[in-house]
C-alpha cells in the first residue's frame, strides 16, 4: 500500500510539472509572438503585425486578442469589421484585461459592432477602472456627469476625473478644470479650474485652451493679461475651435490688448462662421448687417456630453502604438 502511495504520489508530482512546463512555453512563445508584433505595428507593417497578433490570440493572450480586435476596428493590416472587432475585444474583456475592458466599453458607449449600450458601457468601464486603467477612469466620470446608463451624479463624476487627471491625463484634466468652473460637483474654484485647464491646454486640448483664454482675458483665477488670452485663443483656433476664433474677433473688435482692428475682427468672425471667401469691407466701414457681431462676452468651450469618438480605443497601454 505505501509503494501504491508513493507511485501515485510521483505520478501526479510528474504531471504536475509537466503542465508547469507547458504552461512556460506557452507564455514563453506569447511573449515572443507580441515583441515582435509590437515591432511591426510600430513600424507600421500591419499586415504582418495582424498576423503575428492573431498568433498570440490564437494562444489564449488576452493582450493579442485586444489587438486584433483594434486593428480589425481600424482598418490597419486586415478589412475593417466592427462585428469582428467587438467579438474580439469581448473575448479579452472577459480574461479580465483591464486594457480591454476598457475597450469594450468604449465600443458600448459608441455603439460600435454592437448596439449602442451606455449601461453595459458603465459596467466595463467600471471594472478597468477598478484596475486602474486612466482611461476608463476619465469615461466613467464622463458617463456619471452626462447621466448615460446611470442617474447624473457630479460629485462621483469629479472623483474619477480627479483620480484620473494626477496621473497625467490630459482630458481628464479637462473634464475636471470644467467642473471647476462651473462648479458642478464641487465649489467653483477658478484657481483649480486654471490649473487643471492648464494642463490639458499644455498638452493641445483646444478647448482647453480657448478655456484657459478666456480666464486670462477675464481675470479668473489669475490676474488679467490680454497677451496671454490671446496667445491662447490663437493656439485653440488654429486647431478650429469656433469660440476661440469669435474670442479673438471679440479682442480685435474692441480692442483688449491690441489696437481696434475691424478688420482683423471681421476676419476672425467670418472664420468662425465659416464664411472666410466673404469680402471685408475696408477698416473704416461700419459693419453691414451681413457681418458677424462681437458676442455679448467670451465664450466658454464645455463639453456637451457626446460620446467620445471610436478611436479612443487605440490607448492599449502596454505597448507602442
């Protein structure tokens, strides 16, 4: 009986460390497979890059899986199929991938390969969160502040924002600059406000930065300084914002630190309302009823509570994109 045991014993020792070892050449064959789909992805060789993608899901990586979803969501390296990148990406979430989990709730809040779902949406971002994904940090504040797939609430909304913005997030930076400024969720505080706009704007948020312009040119949080609004607004209307480019008609129309120029104003005015072949009549002309008026004051740029567009799923954190 006690040789019986012993045979039995070293029977399972043996399959135990043979499962130990296949389970190494696995992970050790995955994390060949991904490095050099990393490569090729970086260099943008997308076909091959899918290829070696789909090798690695093929094997059970979550991390692969995400990937292919991605690329099959773009385009890049195989057909774009949204139904395939949802499969996919749905197929990692469920490793519990925080990447992916993040993923798929953006596909959700999109309604892309899938129905538009802002309660399932709440669900995945959730768990990422939970994992400490940034990103799925700054949408759960997004979906609690818009009140999509859940009951409005601003204060959990600054929470997420909050957490999400000391990492260095840049639009969770904007989200939460917002909220000071208007003071939903928490006190106004226009020095917060600043400083949270002001990180994002850094990093090219136009809205931000039209944001940061006005409370120069107002004063709010900081002293009055006409050049630095201006240098802001200039900054947010090269990249379209149709109220930085009203704010600088506003500027050169009454002449906040910079000589009157109606011209300039017009121009300005003209560009945001898409009327920038329309003929300016010369400097000393009273503008005729056609000509776009300064707006009664600065106009702030806030968030409208949109969804955010599919190509935020490209922020797969674990890898060169």
């Amino acid at each position: 009986m006690r040789k019986l045991c012993i045979c039995v014993c070293c029977v399972a020792l043996l399959s135990l460390v043979s499962v130990i070892g296949r389970t190494e050449t696995k992970k050790h064959a995955i994390n060949e497979t991904e490095t050099k789909a990393d490569a090729l992805l970086h260099a943008g060789r997308y076909e091959q890059a899918f290829a070696a993608y789909r090798k690695g899901a093929d094997l059970g990586s979550a991390r692969s899986q995400a990937y292919v979803g991605y690329l099959y969501s773009t385009g890049k390296g195989t057909e774009k199929n949204p139904r395939k990148a949802f499969e996919w990406i749905t197929m990692a979430a469920e490793q519990n991938d925080p990447d992916a989990e993040n993923m798929l709730g953006i596909l959700y809040q999109n309604g892309f390969g899938t129905d538009q779902n802002y309660g399932e949406a709440l669900i995945w971002f959730g768990k990422s969160a939970q994992q400490g994904n940034v990103g799925a940090e700054n949408s759960l504040g997004v979906l609690q502040r818009d009140g999509l797939g859940t009951a409005k609430d601003y204060s959990s909304a600054v929470a997420w924002f909050t957490r999400a913005a000391e990492q260095g997030l840049a639009s969770a930076a904007d989200n939460l600059g917002q909220m000071y400024l208007l003071g939903s969720g928490t006190a106004q505080d226009y020095a917060r406000a600043l400083k949270w706009l002001s990180m994002a704007a850094e990093q090219g948020f136009a809205d931000a930065q039209n944001n940061v312009g006005v409370m120069y040119l107002k004063g709010l949080g900081t002293g009055q300084d006409f050049d630095s609004a201006r240098t802001w607004f200039l900054k947010a209307a090269a990249k379209g914002s149709v109220s930085a480019q009203n704010n600088l008609g506003d500027m050169y129309w009454k002449g906040l630190g910079v000589d009157p120029d109606p011209v300039q104003a017009r121009a300005w005015f003209q560009k945001a309302n898409g009327q920038e072949n329309t003929k300016v009549d010369s400097a000393d002309h009273a503008p005729s009823q056609s000509t776009p008026q300064p707006a009664e004051g600065a106009q702030v740029s806030l968030k409208d509570g949109s969804a955010e567009t599919t190509s935020d799923i490209v922020a797969i954190n674990r890898a060169p994109l």
